[in-house]
C-alpha cells in the first residue's frame, strides 16, 4: 500500500523513499521525519509511480531500495535519469556483490548504501551526495575500486590531464567538491572548473553520468 506524507513544515532537503518492506519503511520515514533538515515528502513500496511523484513533489533527494517487486530500484532509477539527469538518488539495498552494485552506479546512482549501515550512515550519505559526492558503505566503495583496477585505464584517450584525472578519480571515489578540494590543496571554483572541464572531454553532462562512464570503460 502506498504511503503519502506531505510535510507542513518547511525543511531543507525533501526527500522521497523507495522501500517496499513495511517495517523498514516506517523505520526510515521516521528516521527522515525527526531529522531538523530533512523533510519526508513521500514513502512508496516501489517505483510504478516515480516519474509522477517527482513531477509532483518536486524532491531535493531519492531513496530508493534495489529489490522491489513491479518496478524495483534501478528501474526507477532508468526512469528518472531520462528526465532529471542531475537530480540524487542514493541506493539503499542489502545486496553487497558487484552486479549489483554497478548495475546501480552504471545507471547513474549518485551513492550507493548497505541497509546494515543506514542508522549511522543514511544523513551524512544524503549531505554528501547534495554537495555533490557518490556517497557508498566502505564494502561498495571497495568493490568499485577493485573494479576500476581490473580494467585497463583509458584517460588518456580522452585528453585528460594529470590534474583531471585524480579529481575524476576522487569523484569516482565518492568524495564531495569540498573534500576534494581540501584534499588536492585547490578551491571549490578549481575543482568546479575542471569537473566542468572532464565532463566536456567525456562527453557527460552529470556527476552520474561521469562515474558511470569512468566505471564503464576504466578510464581511471
């Protein structure tokens, strides 16, 4: 049964979930509802509707679990990609094997989040993945560099420099614009000026877009 919460209260980030076990759904609606800067717009058992709901509701942020029945995760994740490129949309899911895990990121997750670590994990991963990082549970995180590193690297064939390179592979990472520029010493206008530049020599127009193109082909 599908579960429609409209919020009165004005919140910064509004979210809507995807989660078609009853009990975990309740569990994570009121994780988001007692949260100060979050805003549960929407709670759904899969994703039949999301293109509707999204239009309607207009998320900051979506939820969603892998294994649904009628329209699972990365269905819906298929959907809102051919219509909001850009918006995040953070997997939640008990699976930990690689199919999955890249299935979800090559469709253009922006993170992706064991349920074991959703009570310690799921706000930092929604801030993260608004400052524009690929929020994952270090296991998934694991699992895509040893992917990464069993492919052969092909930055090169796309002109990128050494400088672009490791911001794509920090962004690939799932580290945020901040972090990365804390981390490589330069600002956030820098590290925005060379995204912009990556995604002009990949041929990508989004952070997923990105990731799931880097993680296809290897190219760092």
């Amino acid at each position: 049964m599908t579960n429609l919460l409209l919020s009165s209260k004005t919140m910064t980030t509004k979210v809507l979930l995807y989660e078609d076990n009853p009990e975990l759904r309740m569990s994570l609606s009121a994780l988001i509802g007692f949260s100060e800067n979050l805003e549960l717009l929407g709670s759904f058992e899969n994703c039949s509707g999301v293109a509707g709901h999204i239009e309607e509701l207009e998320p900051d942020i979506v939820l969603a679990d892998i294994d649904m029945p009628e329209v699972n995760g990365i269905e819906g994740l298929k959907i809102i990609r051919k219509f909001r490129p850009e918006l995040p949309v953070v997997m939640l899911t008990v699976f930990d094997d690689n199919e999955h895990v890249l299935d979800a990121i090559m469709n253009g997750a922006t993170g992706y989040i064991l349920k074991q670590h959703l009570t310690t994990r799921l706000g930092s991963a929604i801030e993260e993945a608004l400052e524009g990082g690929a929020p994952m549970s270090p296991l998934v995180a694991r699992m895509v560099l040893n992917h990464l590193n069993s492919k052969n690297h092909r930055a090169d064939q796309y002109g990128l420099t050494q400088r672009e390179k490791e911001i794509l592979k920090s962004l690939t990472d799932g580290n945020s614009y901040k972090m990365i520029a804390d981390r490589l010493g330069i600002t956030h206008g820098t590290v925005s000026t060379h995204i912009k530049n990556i995604y002009e020599k990949l041929g990508v127009h989004s952070q997923s877009e990105a990731v799931g193109k880097t993680l296809r082909e290897g190219i760092v």
